[in-house]
C-alpha cells in the first residue's frame, strides 16, 4: 500500500490516545488513511476484532467508506469475494470482523460492544449517536470531518484529557493528483470560506462572524508580559464569566476559569481563592455593577472597573481585533462565543457595525482586559506590552 503523512499521524496517534479526532480538508486522505489503518490493525491482530465504520445512513457509506474501502482492497490485490459478507455490509479480514452501518440504526447504536470504532463525517452525526457508540467501544474511538462549522466534536470531545487531534489538508496527501490540486488552490481567490474550511482544514465562520484572528491551542504561556482577569458579572439568566488574559510574544493568550450561573459575589470571591487570584492580581469588570465590584474588593481582591466610554463595544472589538488570540483548547464557552458572536443585520439581510447581544459573556470579560490593559476609552491603543 502507498501511505500519506496523515495515515502516519494516525499510526503514532493511537499509540498514545484511545480517541482520535481528524480534522481535514477536501483530498488531505483522511478516510482513506484511516481505512488503511484499520485494515492494518485486523490483519495484524492476533486476537479476533469487532471494527465497526459508522457513517449517518448507508446511502452515504456505500458511495463513501464501504466504496473507498472496497477500492483499497482491490488496488492491492487484498479483496476476497468470500470474505465479502454484503447482506451483513461486513468484510473479515484474518481473525477480525470489519463492519459497516448507519448511525440512524438505532438497534446498532445500542447494540454489541466492540473493539475499535470509526465515525465517518461524524459531523453529520449527532452527539447522543456518539455517546451511544463511544460508551460500547473497548480500545479505540476514530472520528473525521470536513469543519464546515463548529458542532459536538469541537465543543464537548476535543476538550477532553488524551485526545489526540490531527488537522490535515490537501498538503498532506503526496499522491494527489496536480490537477487537483491546482483546483483546490484557485478556490482560496474565489471563495475565502470554503477555502479556509476544505484548503486549510480550519473551522469555517458563520456569515457575519466578528472574529477571524484567533485559533485554539493546548500551549500556555509560562513567561508573559502581563496578566490581567476579566469578569463580567450574571446570575440567574447569564452567567458570570472569568477569563485569564495573558500578553506574550505580541499575541493574547486567553483560558476561561468561571463560566456559571447563580454565583453571588461571595461565591465569586471564593472561586478567586480556589483559583489562587491573589491580592495582587488586576480584575477588570463591568463598570455597570458598582455596587459588586465595591463588595469583591472589600473582600481583598484588586479589582477595578472597566474603562468602557461611548461605544465601548466596538472600541474593545476594534482593540482585540489587532492581536492575535489564543484561546486554550478546554475553554469552550470562549471557543463557542468566538464561532457565533455576529454583527446585527437590518431588514434587507445587511451586516451593520453593531454587534448581536448574545454569545458575548466570556468575550465581554476579554473586552474589558483590553479596554483598560490595551487600549483607552475611544479605542486608541494605549500599551500592550
């Protein structure tokens, strides 16, 4: 068989990961790689296995996987008609059973345990299809995706200990075919979205999406310039956000510490000490509640309002929009404010420069840090590092 960079990045992944998420573009071969390795795995195992390749309905396994599958078979001289159980949409390869189904066969999904489980486009699939599947599955979990938008994977998987992530692109396939490529790359002139999603293998943005100029990270920076909290407040309806903000290297790296309802001041007091913010440490809030900024300092906390001013909401925007921001992989209210917080249309469908009143807890904790750490009042940029 001939492999890609993405079929070794699988390899080294499953040594150390029992989940794997493949993130990709069009053509980078991340199915193809993964039926390889799959088809590796049984043949080598001594032990007999149960791999199941799920897909959302087998219309789309039959003309994806079951076809690719079939295909790398054939190539290389490996396919057996008599192991070929097509009634059962299963194949057996040595001592193993590969299977095929559709995740909106309920009877399967809550059916046998297996060894080893494939979801294929499994942003197609819902996330109590995957619950189901994942909790009947004994040694390891694949699971690829064209990142059209942000869904289950990005928000409630990636964030989990011992997930290994692998993004790929059309770059990581040597055996490409050039006209191919020459196809993907004249897309990045034409149509900058699909470019980012199915060229670069970056989630894809909502029309209208404020923020461009961030990406998700499992680093942290240990030595930085500064470091300030931002807190914006909530209670029964909204919850109160902390976020940490550190500057280094010219770029803001952020991490979300709080993000609950029905905290009081108290409450936020003592997560501060759980959370080990110091007398010391600068807490910029909302300078709409006075009263709890006054109480939280009471309580010895070097907490301050926020500079906001006349159109304090796009001047912070206009201010974060100049850096580059990191945002660790376990902050998922941030990652998921950062995908949906949009500018408000008018009547006839057009963006104006007011942004929407939601997906904005976390992001208006970030903005206070910037009016006052980064910028001023009127969004002059005032120091950052």
């Amino acid at each position: 068989m001939e492999f890609t960079t993405v079929y070794k990045k699988n390899t080294d992944a499953i040594r150390s990961s029992r989940i794997v998420v493949n993130q990709g573009g069009t053509s980078s071969s991340k199915t193809y790689s993964i039926l390889q390795l799959l088809w590796m795995i049984a043949y080598k195992s001594k032990k007999r296995l149960l791999i199941s390749i799920v897909s959302e309905s087998m219309p789309h396994l039959k003309r994806g996987a079951m076809r690719d599958f079939e295909n790398i078979l054939k190539s290389n001289n490996l396919y057996d008609r008599d192991k070929h159980n097509k009634t059962d949409n299963s194949y057996e390869v040595g001592n193993s059973l590969i299977e095929f189904f559709s995740a909106d066969n309920d009877s399967k999904l809550r059916g046998a345990r297996r060894d080893i489980l494939y979801m294929n486009e499994c942003n197609n699939m819902s996330y109590e299809a995957y619950n189901q599947l994942e909790v009947r599955t004994k040694k390891l979990v694949l699971l690829d995706f064209n990142p059209v938008a942000s869904f289950w994977v990005h928000e409630k998987v990636l964030p989990q200990d011992g997930v290994a992530f692998i993004k790929s692109t059309y770059k990581d396939n040597e055996h490409l075919d050039p006209q191919i490529i020459k196809s993907i790359e004249a897309r990045q002139f034409t149509d900058p979205n699909w470019w980012k999603v199915y060229g670069l293998g970056e989630v894809g943005s909502l029309e209208g999406v404020i923020f461009q100029n961030w990406n998700t990270t499992k680093d942290y920076p240990e030595e930085y310039k500064w470091r300030v909290y931002g807190q914006d407040f909530g209670f029964t309806n909204d919850p109160s956000a902390l976020v940490e903000v550190r500057f280094a290297n010219g770029e803001l790296w952020i991490r979300e510490l709080i993000h609950q309802t029905n905290l009081t001041n108290s409450d936020l007091a003592e997560r501060y000490r759980l959370l080990e913010i110091g007398s010391r440490d600068e807490i910029i809030a909302d300078s709409a509640e006075p009263k709890s900024i006054e109480e939280i300092k009471r309580m010895g906390f070097n907490i301050k309002p926020a500079n906001k001013g006349k159109d304090s909401i796009v001047n912070g925007i206009d201010i974060l929009k100049r850096y580059k921001m990191n945002i660790h992989i376990d902050s998922v209210n941030v990652i998921n404010e950062l995908r949906h917080y949009q500018w408000q249309q008018d009547k006839d469908g057009k963006y104006f420069n007011k942004p929407i009143d939601n997906f904005n807890h976390t992001l208006d904790a970030i903005r206070y840090v910037a009016l006052n750490k980064i910028g001023n009042p009127k969004g002059r940029i005032r120091y950052a590092g």
